[in-house]
C-alpha cells in the first residue's frame, strides 16, 4: 500500500520537475527570446538610424546630383559655346590664311611694281642725264654761235645801206645811185644758216629797223621757199627761227629775204 501511494507522488514529483524544468525550460528561452528580441530592436533601432542616415545622404547625394547635372548643363552649355568659338577661330583663321596669301600675291606684286617703278626711275634718271648732257652741249653751242655771231657782227662791212645788199668784191655805189635803188620794202640775205638748230642769220638788224618777231620772206633763185622769224636782234644781224620745218632743207647761204610786215 505505501508503495502503491509513492508511486503517484513521485510520478506526480516527475511531472512537476519536469513541468518545472519545461518552465524554466520555457522561461530561460521566453528570457532568452526576449534578450534577442531587445537585441532586434537595438538592432531595428541601429538600421532605422543608419537608413534615416543614409536617407539623409541619399537627399544629400540627390542634390548633389542634381548640382552636378546643372554644373554638366554648364559644362556642355560651355563646351557647345567653346567649339562654335573654335569653329568660329577655324573659320577666321581660314579666312586669314586667304588674306595672308593675298597679301603676300600684293606684295609680290608690290615688290614687282616697286621694281618697275625703280628700273623706270633709273631709265629716267639716265635720261634726265642725259638730256642734261646735251642741254649743256646746247648751251655751250649756243654760246659758241653767239660768239661766232658776235664775230660776224664786228665782220659785218659798214658801208651796208638800208635795204641795199652788198656783194662780196663789188664795188660801193654812190650814195645818190644806192638811194635810187632802195626798194619799196626791207630787203637782206642769209648769212649762216643752222640746220641743227632750225635758225638762220640774216644781215639786217638794229640800224635797218628789225624787230624781234618781224616775219621775213625767204627767196632762193626769186622762188619763194618760206619765212623767218626773227628771235634775237642785234645792231647789224638777227637771228631768226624757220617757221616750217622744211625750210631749213631748202634755204641757202646768200638767200634773198624780204620783211612781210613792214
């Protein structure tokens, strides 16, 4: 009998220690749960900390983001105002480049002028010397017919009336018989004549009455061949220029003149 009243208890004994040890059981794992849990939550905590974090550096990146897009907006914007300014500088040194080369055409063409200019500057300058050579030639002829004229002047007889010619070797007339035979208008005759120089000297001058441009009337054999215009006047001869060029080809030395103007 007592054994049949302990085996109950101490089954019942069992059943509490094992129900007590499935609490403890229970409650070391509810405890051990519930440490996790907290754990979680911390952990919770920490994510939810790190997400507001980081979706406080996603709002940062995004505006960064959207900084760095309105910077690459500039930039392009930038980038597209640098190549047409690049296009632009191509274009102009292009248009230099042609410029350059016509320059350079102008100032071969310049130089090519200048040497032009400077070839016809000496040619000038050699014919300037030498119509400078010969103008002197000139003056000094001429002061050499002066002389000569001077010396043909003092040579000149002086027994030459008005309108009378003297002959060389022939005799003077009378006074009486050389005024009889005065003709109506003022007669001489040619003395020297300068084909070079397109002159001729006749033998009336100051004393007969000659003027500077009297016009005189030139006879070879009585046939009229030209007149002559007088230039430079001295006391017994002037000198008088051919008033056509073929004169000169004709007239002789001891040819008739007779004054048109007197």
């Amino acid at each position: 009998m007592p054994n049949r009243g302990t085996a109950p208890t101490i089954i019942l004994i069992i059943l509490i220690l094992i129900t007590l040890a499935l609490a403890g059981g229970a409650f070391h794992l509810f405890q051990k749960e519930k440490l996790k849990s907290m754990a979680l939550r911390e952990e919770l905590q920490d994510v939810r900390a790190k997400e507001k974090i980081i979706e406080s550096k996603l709002e940062d990146s995004k505006k960064e983001l959207a900084k760095m897009e309105m910077q690459l907006r500039e930039s392009k914007s930038q980038v597209d105002f640098l190549g047409s300014e690049l296009q632009s500088e191509k274009k102009l040194k292009q248009e230099s480049a042609v410029q350059l080369e016509q320059l350079k055409v102008e100032l071969e063409g310049q130089k090519s002028a200048k040497a032009q200019v400077e070839e016809k500057l000496n040619q000038s300058q050699q014919t300037l010397e030498t119509l400078q050579a010969e103008f002197k030639q000139l003056e000094d002829k001429k002061a050499e017919l002066e002389v000569k004229l001077g010396g043909l002047e003092e040579k000149q007889p002086q027994d030459v009336e008005l309108g009378t010619i003297v002959v060389a070797g022939q005799e003077q007339q009378p006074a009486a018989e050389a005024a009889a035979d005065i003709p109506s208008s003022l007669e001489g005759k040619i003395l020297v004549v300068n084909k070079d120089y397109n002159f001729a000297v006749i033998n009336l001058g100051n004393k007969d009455g000659v003027n500077i441009n009297d016009i005189f009337s030139v006879y070879s054999k009585n046939k009229y061949i030209g007149d002559l215009k007088v230039e430079k006047v001295h006391e017994s001869m002037s000198a008088a220029n051919f008033l056509s060029p073929d004169i000169k080809d004709k007239v002789r030395e001891g040819d008739k003149v007779t004054i048109k103007n007197k």
